[in-house]
C-alpha cells in the first residue's frame, strides 16, 4: 500500500474470505543456536494464518523469543538460524540478504517489546521520534510526518495527541509510551505485529486497554498479530490459536478455547493449574458465552 496519509485509519482491503485463512508466516523445523553451539529451538512449527491473532506461551527461556527474533531477523550476537524455513507472504526469509531483510522490518513484520522506553532517546520528544520513523520508513516529508504522527498518535488513543507530540518519553506513563512504540511499530502499515511481552510491565487496567487496542488494530486494519506472553489470560483475551512452548520446542498447538477448555498436553495442563489463580477460569468462560 502506498505512504497515503490516510492509512492508519484506513481499512485494509479484505484478502476475501477464502483467503483470509492462507498463513502469512509458516514457520517450518526453525533451529535456533546460541553463541556456544547449544541450540535452544529445536525445530519449530508455526502457521499463522493472514488476518489472525496466534499466542505464543510458555515458561521463561521456552523459545519464544528467539522464535519471534528469528522471523524479524534480529536476534542478538552470536545466536543464529541453524535449520529450518521462515516463510512470510510467500517469500522465504531466511534466504534473504540483510539489507532485504531490514527493509522488511516495520514494512512487513513489526514488533514491539516490553520496556518501551529502552526503545526511545529520552532527550527527542516522542513525536519528533515517530515523525522521524515516518520520514525513514514511510518516506513522508518533514511536514507531512508532523501531521501524520499527530493523526497516528490520536488513532492509538492517546488524548491531545498534538501536545504528546511535544512531550519526552520521562513523561509519559508506560502504557502511553507503549502506545507511542505501537504507532512506531504500524506507522510503515506492516502485515504482521509481534508483541512481545508487551503489556507485561502494566498495571491490569492499562494491560486491559492496550489488549484492546491491538484487537482493534487487527479488526480495523486487518493486522495479523503474534501475542508472545507467559500470562495465558493475556491469550484468552486476543488470540485465536495458542501455541504451547516448552524447552525449545512447540509441545501443544490449537483454537485458543480448545486448549484452555481441553488441554491435551500434560505442560499444558499445567501451566493452566498455574494461572488459574490469576482468573483463567473467569477468561474461560466469557469466551464460553457468545458476545
Ligand atoms: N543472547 C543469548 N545468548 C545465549 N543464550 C540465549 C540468548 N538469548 C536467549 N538465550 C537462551 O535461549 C533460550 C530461549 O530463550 P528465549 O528468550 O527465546 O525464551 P523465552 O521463552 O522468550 O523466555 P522469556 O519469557 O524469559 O523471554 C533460553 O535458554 C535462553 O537462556
């Protein structure tokens, strides 16, 4: 799609129905090494289809991450793709040179993380740093990005958006900065958004309306959404498919309410006992009961 100025509101136009389903990233044996030889993903699968939410859960050091990192083509020092295919719309990734695979980051596939300000220069105002990734990424003039930035940080819910534009991340609350990285993350209108661990750091409230906010992002916009979150409520909430990981490895795939309703893996079950503490039950049965 070209760099309108109205694309953050625009509706994506629909792949149609029959297509709505086809995977956009198919994620095929992925192996993943760290630095001393060890490898830490030991053959990944992974289908997601175009238009989807799929949830990645599991305990810490389970892989997500790397998995996720792999399909950006970021991982960090040392750790490397050692097997497997990454096909994303297509073209498979892993093929690619850098320079193919940088520009495809935010076009294509963009993401955002926990700790949103490690993600911003705190001496630029957090509206000069969007307008500068619509400069680079999207190729808008120096007025053209105010604007857009403006209408981008309104679109993601934050009220007076045009004095935002003007604050310094120190004084924003974390769940606006991580309204500010999600306007970053779609401002060059990608296919694919992976967030990871994203609303872990906020208070339930604000977790609750940036959940919402990228449901509404796939609803309006047709974005394809990867949920990474140890927090199996956070899934409930957004995701249609989960994937189970554990040591590396993917142990249980399927519709969201299945796995919650009828776990057929003993981790599965497990990390279900573990949350339901947290009100899993309660997430289980609103998706019970048709809306
Ligand atoms: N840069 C690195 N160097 C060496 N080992 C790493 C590196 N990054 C991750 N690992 C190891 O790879 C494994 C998978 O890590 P990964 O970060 O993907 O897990 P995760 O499921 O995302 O966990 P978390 O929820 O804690 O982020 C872990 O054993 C981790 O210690």
């Amino acid at each position: 799609m070209s760099a309108s100025p109205d694309f953050a509101t625009a509706v994506r136009p629909s792949a149609g129905d029959g297509a709505g389903r086809e995977p956009l990233l198919s994620v095929r044996g992925l192996r993943v090494s760290v630095a001393d030889g060890t490898e830490v993903v030991h053959g990944v699968d992974l289908g997601v289809p175009r238009g989807s939410a799929a949830g990645l859960v599991g305990e810490s050091g389970s892989g997500k991450t790397l998995t996720c990192r792999a399909v950006l083509g970021l991982l960090p020092a040392g750790v490397q793709v050692t097997g497997g295919q990454i096909a994303f719309d297509g073209a498979e990734l892993t093929a690619l040179p850098d320079a193919e695979r940088a520009r495809l980051r935010g076009t294509g596939i963009a993401a955002v993380f926990q700790d949103p300000a490690s993600y911003l220069n705190p001496s630029i105002t957090v509206g000069e740093q969007l307008a500068e990734v619509l400069r680079v990424k999207v190729g808008l003039g120096r007025r053209a990005a105010r604007e857009r930035a403006v209408e981008l940080l309104h679109a993601m819910g934050l009220r007076r958006p045009e004095h935002v534009y003007t604050q310094y991340p120190f004084e924003l609350s974390g769940g606006m900065l991580q309204r500010v990285l999600l306007a970053m993350a779609i401002s060059a209108d990608p296919e694919l958004l992976i967030a990871d661990e994203a609303t872990t750091a906020l208070d339930v409230t604000v977790q609750a309306e940036v959940l919402e906010l990228l449901s509404e992002l796939r609803r309006d916009r047709g974005l394809t959404l990867i949920v990474v979150s140890h927090d199996l409520a956070v899934v409930a909430q957004t995701c249609d498919t989960v994937h189970v990981f554990r040591d590396g490895a993917v142990v249980e795939s399927g519709p969201t309410r299945r796995v919650l309703r009828a776990p057929r893996h003993p981790y599965t079950r497990q990390l279900i006992d573990a949350h339901e503490r947290f009100g899993i039950d309660r997430v289980r049965e609103q998706r019970r009961s048709p809306r």
